[in-house]
C-alpha cells in the first residue's frame, strides 16, 4: 500500500495539471494566425461623364480603418499607361513607377486579404477599372477573389445610379443608407441601424458626389408652422432693425423718385434732348429702389459693421445724388464732385478707363437703351476704387468687386437666367481692356467645340437627345476668370 506521502504528492500533481491545462488552450487559441484578417472595402465612386466612363472616375476607398481621400481615377490609350491616378500634373508613359506607386497608395493598399500577386500591375488596375465602370447598382457586392486573389469583403457603391435612386435612402435600415453613413463616418464599421443616420448624413459636404438638392430631396421636412416656430433673441433683434430699415429704404426710395421727376421737368422746361440724361436718372432710381428694398435677413450683421456700411451708403447716395444733379443740368454745390482723385496707381488707370467707355458709350445709337444701366455699373465700379487708395489688396479687390462688376455687365445682355452670354463688341472691348489692367484671364469656352472639363467649367444644365457629342459645352452663362491663383469657374450647359 503507498504510504500517505505518496498520495498527498500524487493527488497534489494532479490538482495543478487541472489548474494548467485551461491556460495552455487560452494560450494555444490565442496565438498568432498565419492566415490574414478578412477585411471589409466599400469603392465609392462617380462617373465624370457618365455618357462616357472612359473619361474617368472620381473616387474614394474606406475600410474598416481609413480612407482612401478623394481622387481622380483616368485611363489612357497608352498600354504602359492604361489607368493612373491624376495628381495634378501630365504623367509620362515612362513613369511607370510613379504611376505604380500612386495606384497602389489610393487603391491597392486599402485591402488587407490579398497575396503578392494582387493588383500589382497597371493592367490588373486597367481589369479593375473596368469592372467598376460596367456596375449599375447603387450598391452590391463584387468578388475580387478569382481576378485578384483578393479575399475581402468588396462592395461597390455608384453615386451616379444614387442620384438617380435617391428615394431609396429615406429608410436608414437600407443598405444603400447604411453604406452612405459609412462613406460620412470615412471608416467602415459593423451594424444593421444608426439612430444619427439622418442628422449625421444630412449635414455633411458631399462636394463631387452628391448634389445638395438631391440631399434636401432626401431629408425635406415640412416647414415649422407660425406657432411651432421659436425666433430666437437674434432674429427679434434683426426683424426689429429690418423694420426701422425699411422706413428709411422708403424714405430714400421717395426722395430717389423726387430727384427723377425733378429732372424730367428741368428738362421740359429746357425743351432741351435730354435722352441720355433721362436715360442714366432712370437707370439709377430704379437701382437705388432695389439696393434699399432689399430682404432684411441680408443685413444680419453686428452694430461696429452695420455703422460702417451705414456711412459707406451714405456716401455712396451722396455721390449718386451729385450725378443724379449733374444729369438733370442742375447747378452742383461748390465742394461737391462727382470724381475722386486717387494716388493709388492702379486706380488712377481704371478711373481713365471708365471715364474713356462711359464717352463712347454715349455716342453709340446701338446702346441708347441700356445706356443708363451700364453708366450706373460704371458708377458703382468707381465708388469702390477707394478701397484700393485704402490699401484693400489686388486679390481681395478682384475677388469681391472687379468679378461682380464683369457679371452684372454680361447680365444686362441676358434677357433670362439662363440665356447664354451676348455681350456686344465694345462692351466686351470694356471688359477684356479692365481684365488686362488687373492681370486677369478669361477662360476660352467655344460654344459647340470645348468639352466640358471638371477643374475649369460648372455645370448650370444640360441638354438632352443633341446631335453633339456628349459633353460638348453648348452655351455659356457665366465667365470663367483667373487671377493668380485663384479660379471662378465658367457657367455652362453641355450636352448629354
């Protein structure tokens, strides 16, 4: 019989082998695979021409960690260059590795189930490129695994088939809603339902892929009723300053009407041809009456702005009235003059320019009727080259003062918003001659010839079942003008 030592010393063994053994399995189990984590990618995507996707595709990648960033996917004719990723800049064929090396970083890096042989080429990048192109779903699922030896979880989703399907994500337990939150969120994260589905997507910047009509369209609620609606103290505060501005806007608006009936009857008396004149006075009431009449949520501003602009505009009227004088042949007080004289170099030159056309103009039969209007553009472009003699920089000045003039110019020929640009010649002399004088360029658009291209022209419209080509730019709304580095795009209507 073994003595009690024996047993203690058996039985003890065998309590910590029990103890051991669950560790060991937690261990085991817990050990390194050799096999790679199955991830998940979803490519989101947009036709640049969706008549013709060879043109391109705009893009973005997101997996359960990141985002690939918004970029531009191009294919070429060129086999050593077959699809690249444009940055901005051409891409010899022979760059091969520079092409390689973007590819790989936009796309090829975002999967993590994949061997040494997948997507490694431009021609497997070409294959892929393909697939993507030929979807037309709003959202499905593509196996990767048979081409690319790609064994993750890959979805597709088609922006261009969601404009056209956009009811669909008005039920946030879709898919198709569940994959749009994932894009907003820029990482790939599991779950059937998101209760921040709406204010989440609803408020976030699509750019590129999705209009923000199309997003109004998904999330539009009915309107607040009048007891329902809540002003906050703000909002009192500006409709109680709208209502003072308004009294004045009526005030200023009968002494404006005053002035231009004075005018008229100078001139009667005259019995003189006061047609320009008559002209011009026309002209500025009418402007004076929609410049001060305008909605009061425009002028949401704070007190040390809104006394400032009060002074501009009173200057401004004071101004205008001198003209409004010297138009209707009225004896202008001493000390009063309707030219300012500058030291600023640059708008020196532009005072010449405008005095130069504002002659000519009048001597022409062919502009007697819009006569007044352009005198009066003429005359809101001079007030503000005082912000150049105050030290207002080039860029700034173009940007906020130089552009708008050329617009509301080219809008006095437009009969509607949407009639293309028929600006006469000497008029467009004008223009290119101011355009010279502050380094700015013109986008050159033919109509009927250019193509539309993303980074230099808007799209306003399009035309359907044309004999042109798609994307072929048909009219123009708007010019297209650069100044530095600045680029205010062209307006256009291009065919589809």
């Amino acid at each position: 019989m073994p003595s009690f030592r024996v047993k203690f010393a058996v039985l003890f063994l065998l309590i910590n082998l029990v103890a051991i053994l669950p560790r060991t399995q937690a261990a085991w189990q817990s050990a390194p695979q050799t096999s790679q984590e199955k991830g998940v990618v979803c490519i989101y995507f947009k036709r640049l021409n969706p008549s013709n996707p060879s043109e391109g595709l705009l893009m973005q990648l997101v997996n359960k960690r990141t985002t690939s960033g918004k970029f531009i996917l191009r294919t070429d004719s060129n086999a050593q260059k077959a699809v690249y990723v444009d940055i901005g800049r051409e891409i010899k064929p022979n760059e091969r590795d520079v092409i390689e090396r973007n590819l790989a970083a936009r796309i090829g890096d975002m999967f993590s189930a994949k061997s040494d042989k997948s997507l490694k080429t431009v021609a497997q990048y070409k294959e892929l490129f393909d697939l993507i192109a030929q979807n037309d779903r709003v959202f499905q699922q593509v196996d990767l695994t048979k081409n690319f030896d790609i064994k993750d979880t890959v979805y597709l989703f088609d922006f261009d088939a969601a404009t056209q399907n956009y009811s669909i994500f008005k039920n946030d337990a879709r898919p198709e809603a569940l994959a749009l939150y994932q894009f907003v969120s820029e990482r790939w994260t599991s779950g059937k339902f998101f209760a921040d589905y709406k204010s989440v997507v609803s408020k976030h910047d699509f750019k590129e892929f999705l209009d923000p009509e199309i997003l109004n369209a998904i999330f539009q609620t009915r309107k607040a009723t009048q007891e329902q609606a809540e002003l906050s103290p703000a909002q009192r505060r500006t409709i109680s300053d709208a209502d003072q501005k308004a009294t004045w806007a009526f005030i200023l608006s009968i002494i404006s009407i005053i002035i231009g009936v004075f005018g008229l009857l100078t001139n009667a008396m005259q019995g003189k041809d006061k047609g320009e004149q008559l002209a011009r006075i026309e002209g500025k009431v009418k402007s004076l009456e929609n410049r001060l009449n305008k909605p009061f949520y425009q002028t949401d501003i704070n007190s040390e702005e809104e006394n400032r602009r009060s002074t501009q505009q009173i200057q401004s009227l004071i101004s205008r009235v001198i003209a409004l004088e010297r138009a209707a042949g009225l004896k202008i007080v001493d000390g009063a003059s309707g030219t300012a004289s500058f030291k600023n170099e640059t708008a020196v030159e532009l005072q010449k320019l405008i005095q130069q056309y504002r002659q000519k103009w009048s001597e022409e039969p062919s502009l007697t009727s819009v006569y007044g209007q352009l005198s009066l553009c003429l005359d809101d472009f001079a007030f503000h080259l005082s912000e150049l003699e105050n030290g207002l920089m080039m860029k700034d000045f173009v940007i906020k003062y130089a552009m708008p003039h050329i617009d509301s110019i080219d809008a006095l020929f437009q009969p509607e918003p949407d009639a293309p640009i028929n600006t006469p010649e000497s008029v467009n002399d004008y223009i290119h001659a101011l355009q010279k004088k502050l380094t700015i360029s013109e986008i050159e658009v033919r109509t009927k010839i250019s193509r539309f291209d993303n980074e230099r022209h808007e799209k306003a419209g399009a035309i359907l079942k044309t004999n042109l080509e798609p994307g072929t730019i048909t009219k123009v709304l708007r010019r297209g003008l650069i100044h530095g580095e600045t680029v205010r795009k062209a307006q256009v209507i291009r065919a589809e």
